[in-house]
C-alpha cells in the first residue's frame, strides 16, 4: 500500500515549505513522538476511508482528545489531514516526511528496516549516531531528520539542512574491518547515493567527486560524512552520514554557485520517502556485498572511476596543507586519490579536490 502511493509523486504532500520554519523554533530536539508515526500509519492503510476518532484512538492506545491533538501537531508539520473528532479523519495526500512508518515497510529485508529514529528538529544526525553507537546501539540502526540545527560536513564545514527539503540521514555500521578499510566503505556510500538516484529517475546523471560528493550538472546535491570510532587494527563502529538536496528551490548565496538540489536540476518535486528508502537499500547491497567478499575493494575503485568524470584525466586544484594542481590519476589502491603534479605522483589523504 505504501509503494503504491509513493509512486505518483505529484500527490506528496509538500511537508513543509522552506520559510515556514521559522514558526516553529519551539520544536522540541527530541526523536518524534511515536504515535504521530502510528496515526499516519492507520490513516495510510485506509487511504479512501474516513477513519473515527474512537476508532483511531483505539488503534493508537491513547484517548480521542489526545488523537485530536496528535492530528493538530501532525497538521502544523505539514501532513494533510481533512476532519476533526465529530467527523472522523482522513488523509488527503500521502505525507513526505521521513517517519519509520514510511520507510520501515520499504525497507524489509535489509539491515536497516528495523531501527529507524526520527527527529522533526536535531543538532547533527552523526553526532546521535556516533553517541547511540558509543552506548551500543545495533547495527542497522537509522537516525533521519527533517531539519538539522548543526548539520556536519567534511573538515569543519557545516551542512545546511533546511527543514524538511533534504534527506539527513545516518546509519551506524559495525564491519570487521581494520580502519584502513574504511575509506572503501565510503566511497561504496557515494556509488549507493548514485544508483539511488538514477533509480528513482534514470534520467538525471549523478557524478562523483572524490571522496564522495555526489553532483549533478556540476554541482554538488550530496555531502558524506563518514566517522568511526576505532583501535588501530579495528574498527567499533562507523557512521555513515548522508546529506542530500532534494527539494529546495534556492540556497544562500554562499551556497548557490557550488550547490543544487534534484529538484533545481529536474524541474519536478522529489519524494524523500521514496528516494531515502533506494538509497539505504543501495546501500545495504553495497555493505553486505563487501562483508561477504560478494563485492571487492577493487570492484569499488574500479565502479567509483568509472562512475566518477573527475577520478583520471582531470585538472584539479586541491586544499591540502596549503595548496597545489595537478592532473588526476585515479585511486590508489586504499582508495586515495593521486594528482599527478610537475613535482611528481601525490596521493591526497584528506583535502578538498576542486575543478580547473
Ligand atoms: C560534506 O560534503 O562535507 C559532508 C556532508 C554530510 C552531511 C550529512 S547530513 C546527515 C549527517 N549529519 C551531519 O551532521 N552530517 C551528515
């Protein structure tokens, strides 16, 4: 049923319009509230019915005043629902929020359908994931939010997160690998946001950047963040930390010559529900295929300079430790760039690649 609905994306529900967040500072940074979650649930397996409050309330465990309040909060967070108590509920377009109820059923059968948190408004979904990693929670398990307040890039870049317009998405990963893998992993995390996308629509033709920016028609409308907790021959855990721009139709100024969003580049709204459900499929196909020895580290270099137009044969400017230019020369074989320069073969650990 909820496949069903996602596919029409001209009946998404436009969450929340980019200026509308600011009538809503008082949003708590705590994860949602899970009966919103279970009223949209209810509402959505009966999508031509109009539903009682009684009935509702039954479904959820709670009162039919409660219910009242829940569907007035789920209303200011954008959900269209039409009724009130006397009347009854019904939902009148499918909600694009990134609530477990959304993704769970799309997501069975991979590590991630079985933990999925949401926050309507949090500080860094990394900075959750590394803490709940820390104190132990599962692989699998998927931080998203609607809005970050201090979204993390790479470096000490922030990543801006407008309110319900991107995916800002974490996964905790635990692989027996020795930190030096981790790189791969990665980079296997851009190749997974790529085919998400052509999933979704194979007309739009993703890019990599090294490490692993995801761009379309030159500019970036993906950011990974990838941090890991780990002894020197072990890793604890990794987070894996995906930012994409999806459905915002400007960025601030500083933002606007290197960053778009699909929706800018396609000219038509995007459901995040359905984009984020391709990508944690992609990427579980990615991760298991690289625990069970399915897919090889060199299959990953090889797949990442295939599908990148920058790895070999590009100039390119790179911050780091000051800076230099070169012509790119491909992946070691850790997955490090190398920049071939007038001074020799330089590998590039950490730095910024920008083109010529
Ligand atoms: C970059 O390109 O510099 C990486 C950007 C990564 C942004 C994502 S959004 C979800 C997760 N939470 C964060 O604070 N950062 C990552």
């Amino acid at each position: 049923m909820v496949s069903r609905l996602l596919q029409h994306n001209s009946a998404i529900s436009k969450a929340l319009k980019e200026n509308e967040g600011a009538n809503r500072r008082d949003l708590p940074t705590l994860p949602t509230d899970v009966r919103l979650g279970r009223i949209v649930r209810v509402l959505m397996g009966f999508p031509t019915v109009v539903i009682s409050g009684t009935k509702l309330a039954q479904e959820i465990g709670t009162t039919r005043s409660e219910v009242w309040r829940l569907v007035q909060q789920l209303r200011t967070l954008g959900v269209e629902i039409a009724g009130h108590p006397a009347s009854g509920y019904q939902l009148t377009a499918v909600p694009d929020l990134l609530l477990p109820e959304m993704l769970e059923p799309l997501l069975r059968g991979t590590i991630f359908g079985a933990s999925i948190h949401h926050y309507y408004r949090v500080g860094s979904t990394n900075t959750v994931a590394m803490d709940a990693a820390g104190a132990g929670a599962p692989e699998g398990t998927v931080f998203v939010a609607e809005q970050q307040t201090a979204g993390r890039g790479r470096g000490s870049n922030k990543w801006h997160s407008a309110e319900s317009t991107g995916i800002y998405c974490s996964v905790i990963l635990r692989p027996n690998l020795p930190p030096t893998d981790v790189l791969v992993l990665s980079l296997a995390a851009g190749l997974a946001v790529q085919s998400a996308i052509e999933a979704i629509d194979p007309h739009v033709l993703p890019d990599l950047k090294w490490p692993n920016d995801v761009l379309v028609g030159g500019k970036k409308v993906c950011g990974i963040l990838t941090e890991m907790s780990a002894e020197a021959t072990r890793v604890r855990h990794v987070v894996i930390g995906i930012g994409i721009n999806i459905n915002q139709n400007s960025f601030p100024d500083e933002l606007a010559q290197n960053a778009s969003s699909l929706r800018l580049m396609t000219g038509s709204e995007w459901s995040r529900v359905e984009l984020c459900a391709a990508l944690l499929k992609s990427l579980d196909r990615e991760y298991r295929g690289l625990l069970v020895g399915r897919i090889v580290h060199s299959e990953i270099l090889r797949r990442f300079e295939e599908r990148s137009s920058s790895a070999r044969g590009r100039r390119v400017r790179v911050e780091e430790n000051g800076e230099f230019e070169g012509i790119s020369e491909g992946l070691d074989p850790r997955g490090f760039l190398q920049v071939r320069t007038p001074e020799g073969l330089r590998t590039i650990y950490s730095g910024t690649v920008r083109f010529k």
